[in-house]
C-alpha cells in the first residue's frame, strides 16, 4: 500500500520547475494516496537539519515522532517548531542519544544533520534499525566509513540519500538537459571547480567550562574531544579537521559532484593536491586557507581550487563549476548557469527558481538557505519516489561516497605531498601502504569504527 501523499504545489507553477520534476521521473508521484504517513525522525537539530526536515514535511504528508540532539536547548527549540510545522501538530518525542531514539521508535526515515564526524556511525545505526536515511554530505570523515555505508545501504536493502541537492537543482537539471547531454559542449577535456567564500572560522575563542545543557562528551562521539572553547555549532567545528574534511570536504564535494552527475564520471584514476595554511596563520582552525586539486580522468581534468581570502576569479560565480568543451563552455553555480558558445551560436542563461509565492513560510523560516530550498525539496521528493518503488535515488549512498572519498584523498594527497591512486575494489591506494593506512581514521573509545565487511 502507498504510503505517503506528495504536495505537489511548487511543481505545477512554474514551466521550469515542472521540467525538473519531469526530469527525475517523477510525474507519478501526485497519484499516491496514503495509508499513513511515515514515521521521521531527525538527529542533529541544528541549522541544516531542522532546515532539511521542514523541506520534507512541506512535500509529504509525514509524522514527525522523535528528534534526537545533544544540546537540550536547540532540542527544545526544534520540537516546538516541529509541532507547527507538521499536519498533526504534535509535538515531537526528543532524545540526547540516537541510539536510545532508535531502539524505543519504528521509523522509516531518519535524517541525519550532525557534523561529519558522526554521519558512518548514525546512518548505519539507523539502517539497522530498518530505516531509510536521508544524511547530509560530506556522507564520512574517511573512506572506510564511506565503504561501510555503502555495504550497509546494500545489506538492509534500503534507500539512502546524500544530501547533494545540486542534482535536483532545477536549474542545473535544465543546464544538463539542455547543454551537456545536448551536445552543445562538444569534447569535453577540463573542468574548473572552486570556491573563494572567506568561510573559515579562525578565532581564538578562550577556553570555558562546558554549559549543563550540552553533551560534549556525546558531540564528541569518536571524534577528539578537543578542549572546550564555545559551543562548536554552525561554523567553528567546520574549522577543524577533527570533525571534517576543511572546505574540501565542505563545499568541493558539491562542486565534484554535480561535475560527476553532469559528465557520468566515476571514481578519478588519480588525485593530487596541493595546499596550506597560507594566510590566515593567526587562529585556532587547522584547515587549509588555500588548496588546489586535480581529479583526472581519461582525456580530462577537474581542477579545484578554493581560497578562504582575497578575491575571486569570476565575481560572479565566487563558487562554481566551469566545464570547457571543444563548442563552448557551461558555467554553473547555486545561483546560476551560463554557456557562451565559441563561435557562431546563442548564449544561454538561466537564474536559480525561487518559490516564496508557493511557499511563503521560508520568508519566515530563520537561517534559511532560500536559494537551496526548491532544491532540497524536489531532493525529498526523489528520496520519497526511490523507497517507494524500492530504486536507487538521484544521490544514491555510493555516489555521495564517491564524492565524498575523491575529496578526503585529494586531503591526504595533499598531506603527503604526492599523487594517489585508490582501488575502491582492493580498498586500498595503489602501491601506497601508509595511504592505506589513512583511508581509516582511529576512533576515540570506547566507539568502534565500522567495518564495511560486518556492517
């Protein structure tokens, strides 16, 4: 029996949007009809999370039964606003321990938006437990995880879907369809990638006792419990690479991975990075102010470069992807695309959609990301359609670890001054035993890091 009912308001208003729902195969979506709506719950209430969770209840009829979160206060705060978010208006059960969560709910979905450093251990926790997952990218702080996840989506035969919204962006579906598979590009030999946002957190916050309303032993988790200097939500745990993969991780695996989609690319044959800390030499953050990547393919490559200073290269696509084929090139970005053909020819342009008429809550909502949440929603909707018809979603779990390994190698190539090859069947990098060696983070006791082959 269906389960769900999709809302399909924002997909009928617009010629654009309606393409890009065409485009995923979802025109089928508007004939179900619920028996009941699933059960949701969400780990990490923070800003992207409650963010990803109230774009889910905006396109299906979904009962949100638990939340889970180590800070009592943004808990408090998620449950009261999940409680008018939702049809039902209930309120929401909350938990400071996803273990417990899991193991006293029956869910379906469980979407996870706590840092990276948590994403392995939550999201094969949550397949175990016989839920489908909706978790946030970069989908691991090393590859291992990545490989655990991947066996264990295919183990419990559920779907998992990464938060790499760029593939249901409609106007960067519509700069698919209309300009790579088109063959507007013609041969297509390099791709730039980059990111020049002044996003890295570098203060030099005193130490303090930690508040009585948050878990840091639990924030923690496998991670290294750092001395405690604030409470490390939003921007400052992104600065260390105890909980991360630095802006590499952070925002080329957006990038990488639309390329990827864009261009039907798989795992690189090699990577090599070069980076550092550079400029801003004056703080506590541990994470490349400047880094520059190479993914190579047959006949291609992806370049990466990311600054967190100065100024960009083009003002108007300060993070972005630029594909360069023999006929033109197809700039992209959130925002945006452009291609501007070499020769005779037509521009072509196309802003990002808004849907502030269709969805008047988001003017409201606070923090939020307007540009991002028809994305995130028409996201949902594929996660939705993907369980239903038991298939693999546009950002399938091993597509996001493919992304998501491709840049932590690209760290470690950095870190070690040389170029990696890595053999995702041996799961080892070619040749290189102390680059196998990396591939596994250790974990802080007493958590054990997952094991692709026992997951």
């Amino acid at each position: 029996m269906d389960k769900f009912n999709i809302n399909r308001r924002r997909f009928l208003h617009t010629a654009s949007a309606t393409l890009a729902y065409s485009a995923l195969g979802a025109t089928g979506l508007d004939l179900i009809h619920p028996a009941q709506p699933y059960k949701v719950a969400l780990i990490g209430t923070g800003w992207y999370g409650k963010s990803d969770l109230f774009r889910l209840i905006q396109v299906a009829d979904v009962d949100v039964v638990a939340l889970c979160e180590v800070d009592k206060n943004l808990l408090k705060e998620a449950a009261q606003l999940t409680s008018q978010r939702q049809k039902s208006g209930k309120t929401p059960r909350t938990y400071t321990d996803y273990r417990k969560m899991l193991a006293e709910n029956e869910l379906d979905i469980v979407i996870i938006g706590t840092p990276d450093h948590w994403h392995a251990l939550q999201c094969i926790d949550a397949l175990k437990a016989g839920a489908h997952v909706y978790v946030q990218k970069p989908i691991s702080v090393d590859v291992m995880e990545g490989e655990a996840m991947v066996a264990a989506a295919r183990k419990y035969n559920k779907v998992v879907q990464v938060g790499t919204q760029r593939k249901s962006t409609p106007h960067l579906i519509d700069a698919k369809k209309k300009i790579v598979d088109a063959g507007l590009l013609g041969k297509i030999s390099h791709v730039e990638m980059c990111c020049y946002y002044h996003m890295r957190a570098n203060g030099n916050p005193p130490l303090e006792a930690v508040p009585d309303f948050f878990d840091y032993e639990m924030w923690a988790g496998p991670a290294p419990l750092r001395p405690y200097d604030g409470l490390p939500h939003r921007r400052w745990w992104r600065t260390m690479m105890e909980y991360g993969n630095g802006i590499m991780g952070d925002m080329c695996v957006h990038m990488l991975d639309t390329v990827r989609w864009m261009l039907d690319l798989g795992w690189p044959k090699r990577i090599s990075s070069q980076g550092g800390i550079y400029v801003q030499k004056d703080g506590k953050s541990n994470i490349a102010d400047t880094q520059s990547a190479v993914f190579e393919y047959d006949e291609l490559n992806c370049v990466w470069q990311h600054r967190s200073w100065g100024t960009p290269a083009d003002k108007d696509y300060p993070w972005s992807f630029k594909i360069y084929g023999e006929k033109g090139t197809l700039s992209g970005s959130t925002m945006r695309y452009d291609f501007v053909p070499h020769g005779d020819g037509k521009a072509i342009h196309q802003d990002v959609l808004y849907e502030k008429e269709q969805y008047p809550e988001d003017l409201t909502e606070k923090d939020i990301e307007l540009n991002a949440a028809p994305a995130t929603r028409l996201h949902m909707l594929d996660f939705l359609q993907a369980i239903e018809k038991n298939s693999r979603p546009v950002a399938d779990i091993e597509e996001g670890h493919i992304s998501t390994a491709s840049c932590i190698l690209a760290n470690m190539s950095m870190e070690l001054g040389r170029p990696l090859v890595y053999d995702p069947v041996k799961r080892k990098v070619v040749k290189d035993r102390e680059a196998t060696k990396l591939l596994e983070r250790a974990y802080r006791q007493p958590w054990k890091h997952p094991d692709p082959d026992k997951v």
